[in-house]
C-alpha cells in the first residue's frame, strides 16, 4: 500500500521510496530508509501527513507520501 492510504494510529514499515533521487537521499538523509517503522499520527488539509520517523516528527505532502510503499506494522498502543 502506499503512505498516502496510511491511518491514523497506525505503525507501517516502508518497503521502496520511488521519488526523484536527491529527494529520496533526503528522506535518506533524514532516516526514512526501507524497512523503517512509520507512525502515522495525524492529517492535515489536502493530503498532508504528519509522522512519527525514528522519535521525530514530521509533515508529508501528498506528492511525497503517494511514492512511498509501506507495508503493515504493529498498531500503535
């Protein structure tokens, strides 16, 4: 599945990143790298996604989080 279809509440590991290449280092760059657990704590707007990456929070556009395949990971307790 990708990022995109991602619910709130829930862990996903993300399996391939499919972005432009300095766009995809940067995520890299920021620890978002295949088999990373990703929480999805909230949503905003039209498509943005806020995040829970290695203990840090972040916001996804739609475009990002739409070229991202993400499997299911353990739910959130």
């Amino acid at each position: 599945m990708l990022l995109k279809d991602a619910q709130i509440g829930h862990t996903y590991v993300v399996e391939k990143i499919s972005l432009p290449f300095q766009m995809e280092r940067r995520l890299e760059a920021l620890g978002m790298t295949r088999e990373t657990p990703v929480s999805v704590l909230n949503r905003k707007g039209k498509g943005i996604l806020i995040i829970k990456l290695r203990g840090t929070c972040f916001a996804l556009g739609y475009n990002i989080a739409k070229n991202i395949e993400v499997k299911a990971g353990e739910a959130n307790g």
